[in-house]
C-alpha cells in the first residue's frame, strides 16, 4: 500500500494534536483501551467533549503543559494509503524538531488558528516547509466553530497567507486552503454542512487524493551502494550484486553507468527484486543491481548515468539547522554523514544566519545557537558526490556528527 509520510506544524493552541486525534478517531484508527483513556481524561478534566489531543500526547509534560515538546510519529491506514503523521511542536524553540519531522516528509498540514490568523509562527512554519521543498501543503484554518463559520475570517487569513506566499523562493508547491474544526470534527474526515460557501474537500479527501508521482521531486537517477552481495553459494558462486535504493529517477537494463568516486564506467546488466527481474527500476524502489563487467564496487560507492555525474568537490556551502547546545563555530571538525558515507568536515565560515520568518538575514555571525539556521562553508577530508538539495531532496542533504560524543548536531541542505 502506498504510504504517505506528513508533517504538522502550529503554533501553541493551535490545536494541532487535537486535528490528528480527530483524524484517528473519525477513521476508528483508535484502540478501544486509547479511546477509553481519553473519555475518562476528558471526563475527569471536566470537558463535555473528547480531548482528542491526548490520543497523541505522550510525554508527561506534555499532557500537563497541554503542549507538544517532542516529534511523534502517528500510523494509521485507510483503504486508499497507509499514514505516518509526524506531530511536530510548533514553539521557537523547537525549530531543531520541526526539521527534524519535515525533512522526510512528502506533505505538510500548518494550522492556524482562525481567531490569531497569520502570526510570526505562521512565518516559520511556512519557510521551514519552503526551506525543505516539501511540494504539497495544506494550509489548515483551524477553530473556525469559534468564529461562527466565518467566510470572511477565512478569506482573510487566506489573503494574508498568499501574501506570505509571494516571499518564498521555491515556486513548485502546491498550496491548499481548508477551513476545519478539528473539535468539531467539521471538514476533518468528512466534509462539513456548516460551512457551505466551501467548496473543496475535507482534510483527509485531499490526502487521499494526493498523486504519488506529485510529491517526490523528481531529479536525476541516483544509486547510492549500501551492501555488495556475494552469496558464494553452489547456484550463484559468481554472483556479484549491489543493493540499495534508487533516488531522483529510474535506472534501466541498458543503462551506461559510472561508479563513484572510481568513475569507472559499465553497463546494467540485471535488476532483481529477491528473486525477481525487472526491465526498470523506478525511484524510490529498493533493488539489487548487477553489472556487465567484474569491476570494484563498495559499500557507499554511487552509481549514476553515463553524462549525468553530481558534483564531485571537497567543499560545499549548505543551509544548516543547529540542533545542539554546544555552539557551532568556524574552525570546528565534525563528521558528516551523507547517505551512507561518512568524511570529516570543518568548519569553514559561516556565511550569514537566516531568519526563519523571513524578515532577512544576519551578517558578521560568529557562532551558531540551538534553532540557528544560517549558511555554512564546509572543507572535507575527502571529496563527496552531491546535487543542490533544491534538485535532488535526497542526495543534496546531510547530517553534522560531534566525533565526540556521536551526537547528531545539526541538518545540512547543499545549496
């Protein structure tokens, strides 16, 4: 079954778990022992209604503060696609785990709340789904039960947002306006008869109709090796396969090909999956391919198209979000991951910090703080083969590592 992975953002209040518990709840996607514990919760807080918020909730502090601190990630299936929901907080101060739940996301719900409209959170939200080329985007005007169903609440703070739109450097996204009560459960899971000057889909209409092809940016066909299979057994002594996934675009039977970083050059010979062949190998499938001719190949090695190379460099400059305590300054060596090769990089300069609400940037920056996003030079130890992450999601991205302490410090976007 085809899954879609989406992300959520709102500020405080925003009623964001409160959406996704209705979204369980409406699909029946909620164990009887869950929905049980959420009618004695809500009973016991005095609530005449279901504090669906609690269905994905799950820390303690959370459920007292009533807010979301870390990223949960929410399944649940219907007949059309399987879901994974990542419930990210919507606080400043948690930008490091809106990234962190976006960045493998295909789609994104932003709330807002319908009484506030458009505030600075908005911004972030926004530019954190632009900053991340996440191409479909469901703007969600939330409590709209509170505002007497207004049409011209909504079509304000659809004006205000189309204005924010216009400020976004990624042209390729498709933006849709909902109005909801995720409370009420109006235009959620089913389309609601209180709001009849709207006209387009329910929530989870739209989601189910999302076309697979739409969302994943389609770039050039990359290979990256994780495993080199050698089974060495009666039936395949010689057998010499190289397994992994295939991103950006489709890999064919006939295909010249170069290895990297060797750029030693041969042809497709065979596709498998386990125990079947294919004439084609389209993005995003998990394969194993075998070559023409008995050439080296290893674990983290990438095979790519004949003229369609990445850029093979030393150094690179990348939009960076910094997820750790500990400063990021010029200087500093830390190991980045990308894909499955790992080099050690330093710190060349930092460019400029970006603020995420798109009033502009800093100059004359001398350290990266927690949340900081900003432009970074990186030298490395030896040569890596990347795409700008605004044509190709998978092969332009990359994790920082403290060497330390093998934390994971921060995300990188090659720019």
């Amino acid at each position: 079954m085809e899954v879609l992975k989406i992300a959520t953002a709102g500020s405080v209040d925003d009623g964001k778990s409160t959406l996704i518990g209705r979204i369980l709840y409406d699909t029946k996607s909620l164990t009887t022992d869950k929905l049980e514990a959420i009618e004695k919760t809500s009973k016991q807080r005095g609530y005449d209604y279901l504090d669906f918020s609690l269905a994905t909730d799950g820390l303690v502090a959370e459920r007292e503060q009533g807010i979301t601190i870390d990223v949960a990630h929410i399944y649940f299936s219907t007949k059309k696609k399987s879901y994974i929901i990542a419930d990210t907080p919507g606080h400043v101060e948690y930008t490091r785990n809106m990234v962190t739940g976006a960045s493998t996301s295909q789609a994104s719900i932003i709330l807002i709340d319908a009484r506030k409209g458009v505030i600075e959170q908005t911004n972030r939200h926004f530019f954190i789904n632009n900053l991340l080329r996440i191409k479909d985007v469901v703007v969600a005007i939330n409590k709209m039960d509170l505002v007497d169903y207004s049409e011209e609440v909504y079509n304000k703070i659809k004006a205000d947002f189309e204005e924010l739109m216009s400020k976004r450097d990624y042209q390729d996204q498709k933006i849709t306006f909902i109005p909801v009560s995720a409370l009420k459960g109006d235009n959620v899971v089913n389309r609601s008869d209180k709001m009849p000057w709207y006209e387009g889909e329910a929530l989870l209409e739209h989601l189910e109709a999302i076309d697979k092809a739409d969302i994943f940016n389609v770039g050039t066909p990359r290979f990256p090796v994780q495993y080199v299979i050698r089974p060495k057994t009666e039936d395949f002594h010689d057998f010499r396969g190289y397994a992994g996934k295939v991103y950006g675009g489709n890999l064919s039977v006939g295909d010249d090909i170069i290895v990297l970083p060797s750029k030693t050059r041969s042809k497709i010979k065979d596709i498998y999956f386990y125990d079947e062949k294919f004439e084609t190998a389209s993005r995003r499938s998990s394969v194993t391919i075998t070559l023409e001719n008995d050439i080296n190949v290893s674990r983290g090695d990438m095979i790519v198209k004949e003229g369609d190379l990445p850029k093979i460099d030393k150094q690179f400059t990348a939009n960076v979000c910094w997820m750790d305590a500990t400063q990021l300054t010029p200087g500093t060596k830390y190991v980045v991951q990308h894909g499955v090769n790992k080099v050690l990089a330093k710190v060349d300069r930092i460019n400029h910090k970006i603020n995420p609400d798109y009033s502009g940037i800093e100059k004359d920056v001398t350290g990266l703080n927690v949340n900081d996003i900003a432009s970074v030079t990186f030298k490395l130890n030896k040569p890596i083969f990347y795409d700008q992450f605004k044509n190709h999601r998978t092969n332009g991205s990359f994790i920082l590592i403290d060497s330390q302490n093998n934390n994971t410090v921060g995300a990188g976007f090659i720019q």
